[in-house]
C-alpha cells in the first residue's frame, strides 16, 4: 500500500497544471463607434396646479340671525338660487309698522287735497283768504313728502329683508358649507363656499429662460395621472412669484368632454414637458458603456491597437485589441442614455456592455456577427 501511495504522488506531480495548457479564448464584447453630435434636448418636466374658473366664498351683505342654510356640501346649484336666508321677523315688524304708518300718512294726504280743492273754489268768493289757500296748498305738500318718505322706508326695510338672503351668483358645486341655523353671523361673514361648474384651468409655475419659448395662444400636451390631453395657453403672467421665481402660465384644455379632463377636480396635479436645445459637442452613449471613474468622473472602454477602423457603415471587424479607459464627463442624462464629453475620437469604437467582465489593459475582440449597438445623436 505505502508503494502505491508513492507512486500516485509521484504521478500527481507529474501531470501538467491548467495553467499548463492552451490559453484561454480571447472575451468577445460588443462595441460601438463614436458619433459626435453638436447638442443634446434638454427634456424638462413641470408640475402645475388644477384650479377652478371662478371659486368664491359667500357671505351675506348684512348681520344676523341665521335662520335657514339650504345647501349641503356637494350640492349643485343654479344662479339665483337662494342657499341660506337669515331670520328676518324683526324685519317683517318694521315692515308692518311702516305700512300702518303710509296708510295714515296717505289718508292726511288726501284729506290735504279735498281741503286744497274747496279752498281753490271758495277763494273766488271771497270765503277763504289767500293765506289760507297757501296753507293748504303746502299742507298738502307736505302730506305728500310724508307719503313719499313711508314709501321709502318700506322700501328700505324690503331691501334690507331681500338682502337677508343668500343666492348663488354662478352655477356650481357647493364645496364647504361654513355655518348653520341659529348662529349670529357679522356681515360679509362666508356662509359657503361655491366652486363653478365649468371646465377648470391649469396653473404652471416655469422657471428659467424656457419662459421666453412659450407663446400665449399655442397649445402644448399635459399630462394627468398618465393621460394626456391638449390645451392652450390662455395666459402668460407678467411677474415672477415665490423664491422659485417662477412665472405662471394659465392653460385651458381645448376639448371639455375629452378624457381625462372631465375627471380634472381642482387641486389635481398636472406636468407640462418642455424641451430645450442645448448647444454642446459631445457622444451619446447607452449607460451600459461606463463605469465609475476617479474624482467623479465617468470612464468607458476604448479597443486600441488594433486594424485601422472601417467607416461607420462598414461591419465591424472581428480582430483582436487591448482596452484602454477614457475619462468622461456625463452631461445629461435621457433614460437609459447618457451625453458625455471627454477624449473621444470620431469612429473610435467603445465597450458597448459587460464592462464588469473586462479591465483596463485586456485584450478582447468583436463579436463576430458585428452586434454594434450605435449612438443616435438628437
């Protein structure tokens, strides 16, 4: 047994490591040739604010007892249509007293007017003097004042009782209802709050030169919950608001009954996409092609010596190169693509994926059936 042990280790030693053997195939990558572009689309995304047309908090002109509110919350209404009304008994007395007091002032009006009539004919006669003509002429007058003034005050109490009602100015949704019967409200206090029934506008805070693209009239896609619709810029504010210094932009939506905005309510969230051009030499490469670099960097992997490049439109060919990093600064970003500048020439063939399976200094080759992805310039 020890001489079949000895002779096993020494064919062990013998036997050649896998270091030994061939050496192993050269990694294929996919690779893609560098095409400048003079600029990327800035893709900017704004977020605005459902309002209502017209949205108004309704109290009443004069103070008082509440006496009936009408409406619930979520009621619709129509214009003109009483929703609360306060207690106007007190009212109604004065009302009743100052009509008792015109049918008395009235009767002294026309017992005024039968004097002046019989004096007008016994003056002739000599049976009354002119004096007592004249006093019955501005007896009458003043019976007449008198009539006229229990008129107005009638009128003044009726004003003031029609005034104790609350009526809708528009049709709309009652959205708040704020007090109730029995309270004692001071004038001008809200009693409900009225959203408009009508197609709502969007509020969009922009910010930055972007501004200056926009004209009022053009229509522009905004989006709610993921649905677009179209809408129309109504108006362009001229002030700049808020620390953000932002300028609202007022947008109408160009179809009322179009989904989804008849399911717009005010306080709704909206985006507004705008692009901008930028004007800047750089690549645009799939996020697949870079790696961390140094001192926040971005690097990618370009295939050195190797045979001289074939044009853009040529198949890649399938020699072998060695990796060397290129340092890179990312611009922007668009989904699953970046724009970068860096040392890149045009043609310059990179990594397009993998990257965690190669390193600086490795010798790789293109796959054989060319599957280049290539980078779109926009």
């Amino acid at each position: 047994a020890a001489t079949l042990l000895v002779a096993r280790l020494h064919t062990d030693e013998a036997a050649p490591t896998a270091t030994d053997g061939p050496a192993q195939a050269t990694l294929a990558v996919r690779v893609l040739r560098v095409e400048p572009a003079p600029g990327y689309g800035l893709r900017r995304v704004y977020s605005g604010r459902v309002e209502p047309f017209r949205e108004v908090d309704l109290g009443l002109e004069r103070p008082g007892l509440v006496g009936v509110v009408l409406v619930r919350e979520g009621d619709r209404v129509a214009a003109g249509q009483v929703l609360a009304r306060l207690d106007t008994a007190l009212l109604e007395a004065q009302r009743a007293e100052l009509a008792a007091a015109l049918d008395t002032t009235e009767a002294d009006l026309a017992l005024a007017q039968a004097t002046l009539a019989r004096y007008r004919e016994s003056v002739d006669q000599g049976a009354v003097t002119r004096q007592g003509l004249d006093e019955a002429r501005e007896g009458a007058r003043a019976a007449a004042a008198g009539a006229e003034l229990a008129r107005a005050r009638i009128a003044s109490v009726e004003l003031e009782i029609a005034k104790s009602e609350l009526k809708a100015p528009f049709d709309g949704v009652v959205t708040r209802r704020s007090a109730d019967e029995g309270r004692v409200l001071p004038a001008g206090e809200p009693v409900v709050r009225l959203q408009e029934s009508v197609t709502p506008e969007i509020r969009v805070g922009i910010a930055g030169p972007l501004v200056e693209t926009l004209q009022v009239g053009a229509e522009h896609p905004l989006i709610w919950r993921g649905a677009p619709f179209q809408a129309r810029l109504r108006a362009l504010l001229p002030v700049r608001a808020g620390s953000a210094r932002t300028v609202d932009a007022i947008f109408t939506p160009l179809d009322p009954d179009a989904a989804p905005v008849g399911a717009l309510r005010a306080g709704d969230l909206v985006e507004l996409t705008l692009n901008q051009w930028i004007e800047e030499p750089g690549v645009w490469l799939p996020l697949g092609a870079l790696t961390e670099g140094s001192r926040g960097l971005w690097s990618a992997y370009a295939l050195e010596d190797q045979t001289p490049a074939q044009a853009a439109g040529d198949p890649l060919p399938t020699d072998t190169a060695r990796l060397a990093t290129r340092p890179l600064e990312v611009i922007y970003q668009d989904g699953d693509r970046v724009f970068v500048r860096g040392a890149l020439r045009p043609g310059e063939r990179l990594v397009a994926a993998g990257l965690h399976r190669v390193v600086p200094g490795q010798r790789v080759r293109v796959m054989p059936a060319g599957e280049a992805l290539a980078a779109s310039a926009t």
